[in-house]
C-alpha cells in the first residue's frame, strides 16, 4: 500500500475511533502501532512500544504537569475559586451582563492556579450558573460565558498545552508562559467587550446592571490574597530566574497545600482524594502524550507532514492567507478531535511553516493555544461545553453551543490582532529573558 494513502487511512481511522467513544489515548496507540507496523514492520511496531513510553515519561521538562496539577487540586479544595468569583463580580458591577463579565474573568483568573480547561469549567460553572440562572441570566449567556471563560485560561500560565506545545517544539516553557500573558489579557478584555455589546443590543439576555458600594469592592479583595500568593511565587519566582519552571511548579503545589491548611481545609481525607485525582489527571494526560507520540512517529515515516507542508508553503499567497487556512484546519481538526493530540500532531507540521514565513516559534505557540481555546468550545466536540452540560443538566447541548458561538469570533478576532501584530506575543518574553 502506498505510504500517504496508509497515512491518510490511519487519520480516518483514529477520527473513526474517537467519534465511537474510545479512549482518546488508546486510539492513537492503536492506530500509530498499527500503522507503523504496516508502513515498516510488526518487529519495529514493537520495538516503537518499548521505547517511546519511557522516553516520553522519562521527559523532564514534563515534571511540571503534575506539578501544576496538584496546584490545582488543592487550590480547588481550598475553596479559593469563590473568593475570586465575588471579588470579579463586586468589581465588574457596573458593566451590563456584570455577572457574566465576573465568570468569564473568575474563570482567567482560576486558571492561574489550575491550569486545566475541564476543573476550571467545572468549578467556575457549579458557582456561576446557577447564580445567574438566579438573577434571571439567558441560558445562552450564562453557559457560553463559562465555557469561554474555561477555554481562555489556556494562555494564562501554568497552562498544560503551553507546556506540552515546548516540549514538542523545544521551546522554553518559561518564554511561552510569559508570551501568553498579554494576548490572555486582550482577549479577556474583547470577551467582556462582546458580552457587554450582546447585552447592550440583547437586554433580555441579562438584567440591569447594579452599583456596588465602594466598601463591598475593598472587602472582597481580601478573598484574592491566596491566589496573589500562589501567583507570586509561581510566576514571580520564575520570572524573576530564582526559580526554573520545574521548581516554581514543584513550589506551587506545596504553596497550595499550605494555603489549604491554613484555611482550615486539609484532611487526610481530603489528601487522599487530591492525590489519587492528580494520579488518574496526569496519568490520562500521558497516556495521550504517549499515545500521541507514536501515532506521530508513525505519520513521520509515511512523509505526510512534509507533503502537506510543501502543499501549503506552496501556495503563491500571502502570509496572512496561509495562517487563514491553518486556522480554518484548526477550526475543522478541533471540531472532532481533543486539544493534545490535536496539537503534537499538527505542530511538527505547521510551525516550520510559520517559521518560514517569518514568525517566531513562541508567537506560533501562542496562536496554536488561541486555535485549540476555539475547538474546546465548538460544536461537536468542545470539551468545555460537555462538561457544562453535566453541570446544567436541563439546558441542551444546542443552547450551549449557540450561547459560545459569539466567543469563537472573538478569538479569530484575537488570532487576527496578533498576526498583524505578533510582537504583542513576543515582546514581554524578549523583556523578560533577554536582558
């Protein structure tokens, strides 16, 4: 069989596999052993099993997802994401669709010390939802701002696909993390732009906006002191080069299990239960990284990353229309499939590409993450609006949808704004590392 028919099949077949339900990871396991068995030998399938699981466990700039992970768990049972949720949305009271506007910047903000799309969904959508829904919020507006509010996180550090996107284009985790701070802070700013212009046109999607006393705002600050702390050590420590970004993590957890101390929170209990939920979180990250490496090993052989890259280098246009069509496959890739091995997959692929048209690796790394917040909240896939549904189990998946789709041109807006202008991704890491 020729080799880019045998690769183009084995894309079909993994897109097949997870539509049926299979474990993402198991999948790409599957099809690339598979696959690289046909294209070489069963012998060297085999000799591909023994190898790229160690390797890839055995990464260690891959430390910090754990890390990060048991940040985010006992940041969780501290309770720290309702402190911030009050603190938003005292500050935000004014704007129409306030409580909106205070999700979607509580959910950024949670990220900070979570770093996962589904917990910060999940958290910030058990407070936020019904507490709208109270207040009479649109479901549309109430469930879409949610779901955006998880996806933007993504380029708030410590943000996993930013840590995995420099593992797999060998690029400094703590460059990519500083060089997704500024793009975070404009597309929060254009998604409360959106809400309030959705409310402004729409008042039926949200009630009158609210004066908060001057003395409320001041109090709820006092809710953001441990978030402050966390955030200060974890970035602050690494910025500033006391800490690499493996001990800034490592330094973050042990800063969150402090912090829910000191609140009263800890319990062997509840020790138990962050660790056994961080074990299963880490090990089904890296089960796809694993999964993900083989079925890339197995593309690789077949030569369809460089067909395809020739294909589109190819095209006698401009630079901006060849980002155009990488965003459009992005925008269909993220509607079938999940965020990691969307990304090894396709990143090999498309930054030498980006490379040649004169961006750099990290500003690539920051409109990778821009494309895969568009597939966690599109339509047939997006993993923030399944995890809403299981949360607001009355409202249809449908709802859910049609309430993200105005936040899906936000972030092409956004991805927009940064290829005209890509030194806002690539300005504050050059400040920062290159002094």
């Amino acid at each position: 069989m020729d080799l880019m028919t045998l690769a183009i099949l084995g894309i079909v077949a993994f897109l097949v596999l997870i539509l049926l339900g299979m474990n993402i990871g198991i999948s790409l396991l599957l099809v690339g052993t598979i696959g690289y068995a046909l294209a070489v030998s069963p012998k060297a399938a085999l000799g591909l099993l023994r190898s790229i699981p160690a390797s890839q466990a055995g990464t260690y700039a891959l430390m910090v997802i754990p890390m990060f992970i048991i940040m985010g768990n006992f940041a969780f049972h501290a309770g720290l994401s309702n402190g911030l949720y009050n603190f938003c949305n005292k500050w935000l009271s004014r704007l129409p669709g306030n409580l909106a506007c205070g999700t979607v910047a509580a959910s950024t903000g949670f990220h900070v010390i979570c770093g996962s799309i589904a917990a910060t969904t999940a958290t910030m959508g058990t407070i936020a939802i019904p507490e709208m829904r109270k207040y009479g919020y649109d479901d549309r507006l109430a469930t879409g701002s949610v779901a955006m509010g998880g996806a933007l996180g993504n380029l708030i550090p410590p943000s996993t696909l930013l840590i995995i996107y420099g593992v797999v284009a060998e690029q400094s985790i703590g460059r990519l993390f500083a060089a997704g701070i500024i793009p975070a802070i404009i597309l929060l700013v254009l998604t409360i732009i959106t809400i309030v212009i959705m409310v402004t046109a729409k008042p039926s999607l949200a009630p009158p906006p609210h004066k908060t006393p001057w003395s409320e705002r001041f109090k709820s600050t006092i809710g953001m002191i441990p978030i402050i702390i966390i955030f200060t050590v974890v970035l602050g420590g690494m910025f500033s080069g006391l800490f690499t970004v493996n001990e800034a993590s490592a330094l973050g957890a042990l800063t969150a299990a402090i912090i829910t101390i000191v609140k009263g929170r800890f319990s062997w209990k509840s020790f138990v239960e962050i660790m056994a939920k961080s074990v299963e979180t880490t090990a089904m990250t890296f089960l796809i990284i694993i999964g993900a490496a083989v079925f890339c090993t197995f593309l690789n052989i077949t030569g369809f990353p460089e067909q395809l890259a020739n294909i589109i280098a190819g095209m006698d246009v401009s630079k901006f229309v060849i980002i155009l069509v990488m965003t459009i496959i992005y925008l269909i890739l993220g509607a079938v499939m999940d965020e990691l091995p969307m990304m090894m997959m396709t990143v090999p692929i498309f930054m030498p590409i980006a490379v040649e048209l004169g961006f750099s690796p990290i500003w690539f790394g920051v409109y990778v993450v821009l494309c895969m917040e568009m597939g966690a909240i599109a339509p047939p896939v997006g993993l923030a609006c399944f995890i809403l549904a299981g949360i607001a189990k009355d409202v249809p998946l449908g709802t859910i949808y049609r309430g993200a789709l105005p936040y899906i041109i936000t972030i092409l807006v956004m991805i927009a704004i940064i290829t005209v202008f890509p030194n806002l991704a690539t300005f504050l890491p050059d400040l920062i590392f290159n002094q």
